[in-house]
C-alpha cells in the first residue's frame, strides 16, 4: 500500500526533468559546453547572436558588439560576464571592452575588421609619443580597444582576428594616411590582463599593444603577416610591468616581440617604464627585423626582461637593442638564455644611432643609458655576422656579457664576424672569437652570464578553469 504514492511521485519527477531536459537542450544547442583556462571565469554569459550578430561576413556587427559589452558591463560587480561569439564570419568595426569582461571566441570564428577606413574614430596620440607613428597628428583607435580597466580576458579556441590589413599597406606607402593605423589590440591604463589562444593576422600595423598597465598574461597567440607588410609588430608591451608572453609563434613584417616606453622628450617626461617582462617559447619569423627588439621608443626606460626558450628562422636579428641620442632613459638588466636561430644576418645587434625623432624639440645631451645586457646559450647557423655592437660615442653601452654561444657562419658571411665600437663588457666561450671590446675569459665560463634565478608576481598568477555549460535547475 506504501508502495503507490511513491511511484507516483516518481514518476512526475521523471516527467519533470525530461520536460526540463528538453527545454534546456534546445537552448544548450545554441551555445555548447567547454571549458578554458582564465585568470577568472565569469557568472553571467550571453551570445553576440543575443545581440542582433550575424556571423555571414557582410553585415557589420560594431553595433552588435559594442551593444553586447555595454549591456554586460552592467555585471562587473556581480561576476562578471562572458561574450561568446560562435563560428562564423563577423564583420565589425572597432569596439571598446569592458571591466571584469571575457570576449571568447569559438572555434571557426573569425572577426574581421571593416575596411572602411572613414568610419574608424580617431583618438588622441600617447602621451608618451606625443605624436602618432605614420603622420604626426592623431591615430586611428584599435579594433578591440580597451582603456581604464581591471580583470579583462580576450580569448578563444584560436579562433582568428582578421584585420584585413591590404588596404591599410596600400594607403600607408602611399602616404595616404591621415592619421597612424589602427592596432588589432590595444589595452590601456589597466590592470590584470589575458589575451590567449588566439591567431592574429594581417593587421594594419602592430599587433598587441599593451600600454601603461600591468599583469598582463599573453599565451599561445599566432600571428601572421606578410613578412614584407609595414610595422605589423607582433607583441608590443609598452611601459607595462609585470607581463608573461609565453608559446607565441609569429611571422611578421616587424620585429616579433618590440619592447617599448615611449619617444624622446615625451617619454622622458611621462616617464613610464617597461619592467619585469619574461618572454617564453617565442618562434619567430621576420626578415628584416628582429625576433626581440627593446626600443627603439624606450625614453621611459626598460628593466628587466627575461627571455628563454627563443627560437628564429629567417630572421635578420635574434635580439636588438635600438636607441639614439635624444631619447634619454635606459635599456638595463636584460637577460637572455637560450636561443636556436637559424638564417640571421646579425645574431646579436646594438644600435647607438637609430634616429627616428618624434620631433626636433628632442634634448641632444638626453642619452639612454644602456647597461647589464646579459646573453647566453646560444646555437645559430648560416649567420652573416656574429655582433654588430654599436654604443654611442661619448655614452658607451657596459656591462655587456655573452657566453656559451656557437655561431656557425655562412658560406658568405662577412669576413670579420665582430663589429664593435663604444661598448663594454665580457664574454665566455663564444664562437668565433669576439670582438677584443668584449674579451673572452674561455670555455670554463659558460655560465657566467647571468639569468636571475628569483621568479616573478606574474609567474606566480595561476589560470583557472573556466567552463561553460548547461544548468538544469
Ligand atoms: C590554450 O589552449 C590550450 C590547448 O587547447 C589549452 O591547453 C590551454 O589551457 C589554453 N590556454 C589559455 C590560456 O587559454
Ligand atoms: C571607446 O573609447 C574611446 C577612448 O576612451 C572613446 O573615444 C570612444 O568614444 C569609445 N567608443 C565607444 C563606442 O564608446
Ligand atoms: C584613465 O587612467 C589614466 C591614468 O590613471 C587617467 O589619467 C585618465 O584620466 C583615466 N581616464 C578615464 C577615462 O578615466
Ligand atoms: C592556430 O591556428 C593557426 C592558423 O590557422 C595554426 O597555424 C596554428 O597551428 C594553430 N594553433 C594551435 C595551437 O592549434
Ligand atoms: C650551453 O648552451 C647549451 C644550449 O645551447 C646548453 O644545453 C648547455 O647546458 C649550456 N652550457 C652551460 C655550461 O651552461
Ligand atoms: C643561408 O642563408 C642564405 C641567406 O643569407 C640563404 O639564401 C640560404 O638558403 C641559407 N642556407 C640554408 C642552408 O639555410
């Protein structure tokens, strides 16, 4: 007799989870379950379908972006939101970010930037340039822009950012341009920053831009150019502490990773550096640039930067330092450690007389202070020359060391493998035989370059794992 009643129970229950079960995988269809790895997962999720989006590569989506992140910025203070933009291909104009924000993009989702170029808003030059890089006034604002936030996560299953960049290359060497193109990402006066699991390709110009912020985590983006296409610079932090970029692999037109703080007098004066930068796992591909460039821009200083595990094809230097008279500030404490290179012009290169002002204005007697520049463990082959280390007369580059390095030459390669004038420093087991600027102490001092064994705030930020999914009740 106690038996009934509870079957009955029963019974309706089943009922209801299969009614709910289906209502819930009609709309779980829609948006799937996965998950992914973030400095924060989020509470609340919506699609850019939610919005109006549609992903067939004609109709413009800027409205439908920037719609989305208005309306989810509303759950900064409760969790945060998450933007899923499904495969497909999404036209759009430039948008602006959000704090405590996700944009995460889904397998075989492409964004692609509108190639109206009228229809790009221009905003101010940094501070620290005071003028715009291709013509002196203002710039065009980057496609993803995001200024003044905290907690922001732009990531994806490397899902691709298209900016379609043809157009821009054109008008540039025309010298067309108004205003200085437009970036695929910029991220200004923020704080706690991923960008991951992306493919970048044909910007209009540089890549990333971090600017004026800090813990910032970059992880497993491609990015592709034709390496002939003008400025598209990989990865630029610039006047940014505490950054990670890690497994990047990048075929540019520019130097790969190009460190940066600013432009003579403008960025003596706003005096931001960049510090406590570490660079991992970094294939690079540019031949006519570098695969790590500090500078030239560097007037608001550059301090200690760790670079390992770098690998250069075709490249026309592995790591180059460029500054000129007139930019003041300082490129000190830089450490790198294991580098394969294959194809180089120059395995080692320094620059004492780049040029390239911002404006006459500059302060002749400002000199950048170029000192405790440490490499190591070092294979290259087919290499034209060895070192081209250029100093600045008057202002010379110190505390120089180079050791454990192998450098094959090429069948062609400069008769003297060393230039060198106005540095200082010591070397360690390198071949062929150095410069006598940088005497070589001999095979018992590989390892006396240094690379600091003490590890980084931002080494220590651990990513969580994000999932998305269906919640029955
Ligand atoms: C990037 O993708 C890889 C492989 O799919 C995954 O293991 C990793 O967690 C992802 N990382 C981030 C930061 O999104
Ligand atoms: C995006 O931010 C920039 C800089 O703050 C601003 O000029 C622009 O109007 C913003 N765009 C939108 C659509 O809010
Ligand atoms: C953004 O932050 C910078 C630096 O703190 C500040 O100068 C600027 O006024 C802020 N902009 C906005 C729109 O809050
Ligand atoms: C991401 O996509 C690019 C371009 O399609 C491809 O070359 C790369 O191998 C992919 N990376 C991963 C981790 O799947
Ligand atoms: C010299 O560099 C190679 C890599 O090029 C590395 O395997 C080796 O451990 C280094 N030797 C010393 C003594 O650091
Ligand atoms: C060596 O470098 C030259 C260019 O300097 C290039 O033409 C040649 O193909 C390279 N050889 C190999 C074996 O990579």
């Amino acid at each position: 007799m106690m038996i009934k009643p509870i079957k009955l129970v029963l019974v309706v229950f089943l009922g209801v989870i299969i009614i709910l079960n289906g209502v819930e995988c009609r709309k779980a269809r829609s948006l799937e379950s996965f998950e992914y790895s973030a400095i924060s997962c989020r509470g609340h999720s919506a699609s850019i379908l939610d919005y109006g989006g549609v992903g067939d590569g004609k109709t413009l989506n800027t409205k439908a972006f920037q719609t989305a992140v208005n309306h989810l910025s509303q759950y900064a203070s409760d969790g945060g939101a998450q933007l899923f933009v499904p495969a497909g291909k999404w036209l759009a104009g430039t948008f602006n970010l959000t704090s405590h924000f996700t944009l995460y993009l889904q397998k075989d989702a492409i964004l692609l930037a509108s190639q109206d170029i009228n229809s790009w808003p221009v905003v101010d030059p940094l501070p620290s340039y005071g003028h715009g890089r291709d013509a002196a006034g203002g710039r065009y604002i980057s496609l993803i822009f995001g200024t003044n936030l905290t907690d922001v996560v732009i990531t994806g299953e490397n899902a691709t950012i298209d900016g379609q960049g043809g157009l821009w290359w054109q008008q540039f060497h025309k010298k067309k341009l108004k205003y200085t193109r437009p970036y695929l990402i910029e991220i200004m006066h923020s704080d706690n920053i991923q960008i991951s699991n992306l493919t970048l390709v044909n910007s209009p110009s540089w890549n990333v831009h971090p600017v004026y912020s800090s813990n910032i985590i970059i992880q497993g983006i491609t990015i592709l150019a034709p390496v002939t296409s003008p400025n598209t610079d990989g990865i630029n932090p610039d006047s940014c502490t505490n950054t990670r970029i890690e497994d990047t692999y990048i075929v540019s037109g520019d130097d790969c990773i190009a460190i940066k703080s600013g432009w003579d007098e403008y960025g003596i004066s706003y005096g931001m550096p960049t510090k406590q930068l570490i660079i991992r796992r970094l294939t690079c591909i540019s031949p006519y640039s570098a695969a790590i460039a500090l500078g030239s821009e560097m007037s608001g200083g550059i301090q200690d930067v760790r670079a390992e595990d770098i690998t250069a094809i075709q490249t026309e230097s592995g790591v180059r330092i460029k500054t000129a008279v007139g930019r003041g500030g300082y490129v000190k404490d830089i450490y790198v450690k294991g580098m394969n290179l294959h194809t180089m012009k120059w395995v080692f290169w320094m620059t004492g007389n780049y040029g390239s002002h911002a404006d006459s204005h500059y302060d002749p007697n400002a000199l950048p202070e170029i000192k405790g520049i440490n490499y190591r463990d070092v294979v290259a082959e087919n290499v034209t020359m060895a070192g081209r280390l250029e100093g600045i007369s008057g202002d010379p580059f110190t505390g120089i060391c180079i050791s454990n390095v192998t450098i094959g030459m090429a069948k062609k390669a400069k008769k003297y493998p060393w230039a060198c004038a106005d540095v200082e420093g010591v070397a360690g087991g390198v071949v062929p035989t150095p410069c006598e600027l940088l005497p070589d102490q001999g095979e018992e001092k590989l390892g006396m370059c240094d690379f600091p064994s003490d590890s980084l705030a931002i080494d220590s930020v651990a990513l969580q794992k994000c999932s998305y999914g269906m919640k029955y009740f």
